[in-house]
C-alpha cells in the first residue's frame, strides 16, 4: 500500500496555529545553540590572544550573552516540549475519534472477523505511538537539521578539508539508515500485530471470566496467554536484536569521526594549517554534528513506530462499511409494517454457500408471525435482512413497498425494535439503559417503559431504584430482569415493526412468563416476527412459517400445522415429549 502523505499530513492543518510556533521556537533554539562554539572560540583565539588587560571585561560580556542565549535555550525548549506535547495529544484524540465513528458505520460482517482487543489496540497503543511521531518529528528534524547544516557551514569556514574528510562518512550512515528502516518498519508492524493478539486474548478471556471459573479451566486460559505472550516477546526479541546491529554499527561510525578529526586536526596543527583554538572549536563543533546524527538515529525507531501505527490507522480507515445509503436515501415518515420478501437469496460471504434461495414471503401491516425450524435453517439471518444489517445476494427486501436498500439506513432501523435472547446492557444506571432506546426521552417516559415491561416494580426494590448500576454487561441482573429491562427499552424506542428472536427461550418458566406478558403488550399494534424455540410460546401467533434448509416448509396457525402433520407437527410432538 502507498503511503498516504498527503492524509498524514492533513491532521497538522487544524492546528497551524499552535504548530508554526513551536516550529519557530524549535528553530530558534537550535540557530542559538549554534552560536556558542563560536564564543568559545571567539574567547580562545581573540580574545585570550590579545590584549589581557582588557580580556576580562570581554569575557563578562561574552559570559553575559551566554546566559542570555541560555535563557532563550530554555524558554525556547518549555514551549516546544509542553506545547508540543500539547500539540500531539490534540491530533492523538482527533485520530482516535475519527477511527472510532468509522468503526461504528462498518458493518456486522467486519465485526464477525475482528477481535474486540485487536481493534482497542489499534484505538490506543497505535495512535498514542502515532501522536509522538506527530509531536516529536517535525520539530526533532527541524532542530537537529539546523544543527547539522550550521555546523557543517561554519567547519567548512575553519577547515574545509576535514571538513569533507568527516562528511565522507555521511554516505555510509544513509546506507546503514535506510537499510535498517525496511528491517525495523517489518518488525513494528509485527509487535503491534502480536500486541493486539495478546489484548484479544485478555478480552475473550476476561469477558467470559464466569465461563471460565465454572469450568475450572484458569489453567487452559493461562496457557493461551502464555502462547500470545510469548509470541510478542519473540517479536520484540528480534525488533531490539535489529535495533541494536544498527546503533552500534551508527555508534562505531560517530567514533570512527571523532578519530578521523583528532588525528588529522592534530596533524594540520603539526604542519601549521590550522591551530589549537580553532581544534577545539572543530571539536565542540563535532560534538553538534554528531549529537544530531545520533539522534536522528534513535528517531527512526519512534519514526516507524509512528508510521506502522498510522498505516494500521489507515487499513481501518480505508475499510468501506458493508452496508451504506444510497445517494438521497428515502427517510420513512409513516410506516405501516408491510414487510415482503421477494425472491431473496442470501449467504454471508462470496465463499460460503448460500443460506436460503429464492425465498419470497410476505407480513401484512399488524400480522403476528413466528419463525420456527431447525438451528441453521437461516431463522434469524432472514430478519437481519431487515434492518440491513447485510445485504440480500440477491432479490429484494421491501417495507411498505420500498426496498430497504433505498431507504436511509437511521430511518430504517429507528422503524425496528429487536429484542433478543443475547441482552447486552451497558455499564450505567437502569434509567441510563432504558433510555438508550430513546436518548431524548423524559424520566416519566422511562417510568411509564418499565411499566409496560413489568420491569417498574422489581426496579424499585433496587438499591438506588431507577439510578442503580448494574455492573459490566447487567451481570448484578437475573436474566428475567435483564430481559424486561431491553423490552422497555424497545417499549421506549416504539417501533412500528417488532423482531423477537427467542428472546425467552434462556429464561425459567416463572420469569418466561413474565417476560411473554411484556411482550405481548410490546406486540400490540405493531408489525411482529418471532423467532421461536419454545413452540409453546407462538401457538397463539397469527401464522407460523416452517423454515428448513430447503426454504419456508409449510405455513400457517398453529392448529392448521398440527393437524396437516407435516415438520411443524413433528417438532411440536418431539418437544411435548421431552417436556414430558
């Protein structure tokens, strides 16, 4: 992939303002650092050369610019280093908001193949390495560079051909350089893939800590962190064994240099082509020359830490959302709950086989329909294709006759409530969660949900009642109450069109109770396609739809299946017996 230039640099253009001067200031600092070499040399060979009686006033005078320009130095470098930092916590949080209102538009089938702690390292590991690119680089090249070109331009005035013989060697550090860079921009790449495959572990594991004690299986959970583990430390084993092959060899050249000048200096002075005043100013010139080439160095290691952060950055934010509107999508304004499936077939990925073939059917505004068959048959990948959470591979998907395709994505969804089996609660307060159906609605709005979710009375006998936290994913919740509290928030949200996908079938049969009454208040008036395991829960559904891997078996009410004695009927007798 070509590297972005171009969108690397556009993050500064908000924050010229700030930028410019601390690159000024960086300049600034590095002219003025300049200077003193030349004062000690203007001391050694002027002014101690000359007239001593009059020596000492010069060297106050020199003594007091130095102060001063040490009083720039530093005022100079507080600027760069506070607002500098200051400069890249700005772009670092610019970045990662942008990366995480990308990753909300992708779609469900990015999510099925992506770690949780994979995409919360790139979120945070890479972008913070990434800001200290954005901080540290232009400024650090700036500085470094002024150092390197003043240097160079005032030796050449003292002794041009040592000057050359020292430069000689500039070629072979570039060599060095960029041979080294292709090394390490491989292995930064690879740390922070090993990385992230060690937050994904922590994630999966820490996410199903209860699942993990249940079984006793810490041992198995620690093993595989030990494996990602040890993956990560090999990687950064082989990133610092490169590392240090090129700082040596970069060392061994800087004093390669420092040779090369003291014995050819100490040569010129033996043949009077240069004297001991002027040396040492070389010397102390040196000393410039090659601080900013070793620092330039150990700057190509936060170079391509930065750089492999925001190539990761961009993989994310080149990815284009599965499922996206349409030019001038249609916005629905009254929805009836006309649902129609025309000749639809559908399979999640170009290499997996198809999940259904030419299935039509049609939902009548206010028609209560349930979804039975066997795991796998496509019961709630078919309702995903409601709401668009994919795309048909063929055929149409229409809400009151318009295909959900042309409809604006937020207008489409607003129109749909799902409650499903999986409840996922927000860490928050219970009045925080219920109003995630509705952000804009009012506390009595919230209250009057829980009631028509059954949820308002075991909600007041909380702690906090409706201002409770509920832990991490509702975990200080029984699944009975988890479940009323997303109804009430589906209740809050009042979608004309109604999917519930077994949304009872991990419940007791005292709380499946209570919950069915909730939803069949939910229900009322609204258009409503269940997903049912439990067949004794949708004998009483207007029209129950039979989907097996061939496609929709049989339809109709319950006692029409029954005595048809077809696969409704033979699932209905196999869970009779098992109940019995």
């Amino acid at each position: 992939m070509k590297f972005p230039i171009k969108k690397f640099f556009s993050y500064y253009k908000p924050y010229l303002g700030l930028f410019l001067p601390i690159l000024a200031c960086a300049l600034i600092v590095s002219a003025v650092t300049l200077v003193f070499p030349l004062l000690v040399r203007y001391i050694t060979k002027d002014v101690l050369e000359g007239d001593l009686s009059t020596a000492l006033n010069q060297v106050y005078w020199i003594g007091g610019l130095m102060l001063v320009i040490v009083a720039i130095q530093n005022i100079g470098n507080f600027i760069v280093d506070y607002k500098g930092h200051e400069l890249g916590a700005r772009m670092e949080s610019d970045l990662r908001k942008e990366l995480f209102e990308h990753m909300q538009k992708l779609s469900f089938s990015f999510y099925n193949k992506e770690k949780t702690g994979q995409l919360m390292s790139r979120l945070t590991n890479d972008l913070l390495l990434l800001s200290e690119l954005y901080h540290h680089g232009p400024e650090d090249y700036i500085k470094y560079l002024v150092r390197l070109i003043g240097a160079f331009i005032i030796l050449i005035f003292i002794n041009a051909p040592l000057t050359i013989a020292v430069f000689c060697f500039l070629p072979l550090l570039g060599i060095f350089g960029l041979y080294f860079n292709k090394i390490l921009n491989k292995a930064y790449i690879r740390n922070k893939e090993r990385i992230a495959d060690v937050n994904g572990q922590v994630e999966d594991s820490l996410s199903g800590i209860r699942v993990v004690k249940s079984f006793a299986n810490e041992y198995l959970e620690i093993e595989k962190f030990t494996i990602e583990n040890n993956r990560f430390l090999n990687s950064r084993k082989k990133t610092y064994k490169a590392e240090a092959y090129f700082y040596n060899c970069f060392e061994t050249i800087i004093q390669l240099i420092t040779i090369t000048v003291v014995i050819f200096g100490s040569a010129s002075i033996v043949s009077n082509k240069l004297d001991l005043a002027d040396l040492i100013t070389f010397l102390l010139y040196i000393s410039y020359l090659i601080e900013p080439i070793q620092k330039l160095t150990h700057m190509s290691t936060q170079f391509q830490e930065g750089i492999t952060g925001f190539q990761r950055f961009m993989e994310i934010i080149n990815l284009k959302p599965a499922i996206e509107n349409i030019p001038n999508p249609i916005t629905l304004r009254e929805v009836h709950g006309k649902i129609e499936f025309k000749q639809v077939s559908f399979r999640y990925e170009e290499h997996l086989d198809d999940i259904f073939v030419n299935l039509s059917l049609r939902v009548q505004p206010g028609e209560y329909i349930a979804l039975v068959g066997p795991s796998g048959a496509g019961k709630t990948s078919l309702c995903s294709l409601i709401p668009r959470f994919y795309d048909v591979t063929d055929g149409d998907v229409l809400i009151d006759g318009i295909n959900v395709r042309d409809i604006d994505i937020q207008s489409l969804r607003k129109s749909i409530g799902i409650v499903q089996q999986d409840v996922y609660l927000f860490t928050g307060t219970v009045m925080e969660n219920i109003r995630y159906g509705n952000p804009e609605a009012s506390d009595d709005e919230i209250i009057a949900a829980a009631k028509h979710a059954n949820a308002h009375d075991f909600i007041m006998r909380l702690p906090n009642g409706y201002q409770s936290e509920i832990g991490q994913r509702g975990v200080r919740m029984s699944g009975g109450q988890k479940q009323r509290l997303s109804i009430a928030r589906v209740f809050l949200k009042n979608p004309p069109i109604l999917i519930l996908d077994e949304a009872t079938s991990a419940l007791d049969n005292e709380s499946e109770s209570i919950v069915k009454q909730s939803l069949e208040a939910l229900a009322k008036g609204r258009t409503t396609i269940v997903i049912a395991h439990r067949l004794s829960t949708i004998r009483n559904a207007g029209r129950i739809i039979v989907l097996t891997e061939d496609g929709i078996e049989e339809q109709g009410t319950h006692d029409t299946l029954i005595e048809h004695d077809g696969s409704y009927a033979n699932l209905y007798s196999k869970q009779f017996e098992l109940q019995v």
